[in-house]
C-alpha cells in the first residue's frame, strides 16, 4: 500500500494553494507546518528533502516535488476523481497552466520584491526602491488577471472549479500587505469571496 503523502507548508504562502487542492480532493495525507519565523525552512532536517529550503514541497512514495504549479498539476492527476483540472481536454489544461505559471513566475516575483528585496540587491537604500516599486508591479499583474484570465464565470476556468483558483485566491490574499486594495479588481473581489465559502478554505481557519 502506497504511503500517503505527506505537504510541507508554511501560512500565507504560496503551499497554501496546495493545500486546499488536497483538501478539495478529500485526500489522505500528513500536513507538517514550518515556521519561518524560525526559519525552519533552512533547517538542516528540511534542507535534506527539499534543498531550495522553501514551501512547499510534497513527500509521496516516489520522491519529493516542488514547485506550487507542478504539485497542483499532481493532485489534480493523482484524484481526478475530484475533477481539479480539465485532464482531457489539451487546451483547456495547457490554458491553466499558463494562468497557474503567471501566477508563479510574474505575479509571486513581483511581490517577493516586498518581504525579500535583499535577493535583488544588497545596498539598503536600493532594497527601499525595490519595495517602493511592488505597489505598481501587482497592480499591473492584477490588472491582467482581471482583464485577461478572468470572465463573468465564477471560476478561473469558467464554471469548473480547478486548482488554478486556489492558487489565484492565495496570491491575491497577498495584495493587502502589498499597497494595493484588492477592491481595485472586482472580478478578483468577487472571486476570493466565493473561494472564502468554500469547505476547503474554511479548514484553513
């Protein structure tokens, strides 16, 4: 019998997308939370499964993934009884996972710049411009996200829930500590509304 996998995870993090895809697939497995504020994530004992040292990153019987998008893709193969994704349809699957890829390589980029200016640039006045700038780059994200990716459907991919509206309902929970009143895209509003009454984000508490 196959072991159950087992999420590394942190709050407020981009893993928190991963989370609720399992929850939503209703899957059995081990939930283990680190503390950045202890910086577990550099521990010794993580760094050994998941050397990037951070979240999240999922233990199964095979070997260890990372990478939000591809995890999410995972559980949505791995349960499709759950019907996380449009797996047989090409198009529509290759059309998450450029909304899910957006999120990961422009959208999360852009905020890092805020928490994390010091992996750009060294000199603290320079980190001060780089922070300064991160109001501007996610509206600018969002602003494509609302205008682009999204419709009058309640989901990212129309009238089927996937994974991809975890992922966007974690991001755009960032925008706050960002500057940037999520008010400002109704479309997005209106979304993590309709995410926030969902049994799978309730367990979050």
């Amino acid at each position: 019998m196959a072991t159950e996998p087992t999420l590394y995870y942190a709050p407020g993090t981009c893993a928190q997308a991963v989370l609720i895809a399992l929850y939503e697939a209703d899957a059995a497995f081990t939930l283990k939370t680190l503390s950045f504020a202890n910086n577990e994530q550099r521990s010794p004992e993580y760094l050994a499964i998941n050397p990037k040292g951070r979240v999240p990153a999922l233990v199964t019987s095979r070997g260890v993934l990372t990478e939000a998008p591809a995890l999410l893709l995972y559980v949505a193969q791995t349960y499709p009884q759950a019907k996380l994704a449009p797996l047989d349809d090409p198009f529509a699957l290759a059309h998450m996972q450029d909304f899910n890829n957006y999120l990961s390589s422009t959208a999360h980029v852009a905020h890092a710049h805020r928490p994390r200016a010091s992996r750009w640039v060294d000199d603290e006045s320079a980190q001060a411009a780089v922070r300064a700038k991160v109001p501007q780059n996610m509206r600018e994200c969002f602003g494509l996200i609302e205008n682009h990716y999204l419709s009058d459907k309640p989901w990212v991919m129309g009238d089927q829930f996937t994974v991809a509206d975890g992922y966007l309902y974690t991001v755009a929970a960032w925008l706050q500590g960002d500057g940037v009143d999520i008010a400002e895209f109704p479309r997005v509003a209106a979304h993590a509304e309709r995410m926030r009454a969902r049994p799978s984000v309730r367990k979050l508490g």
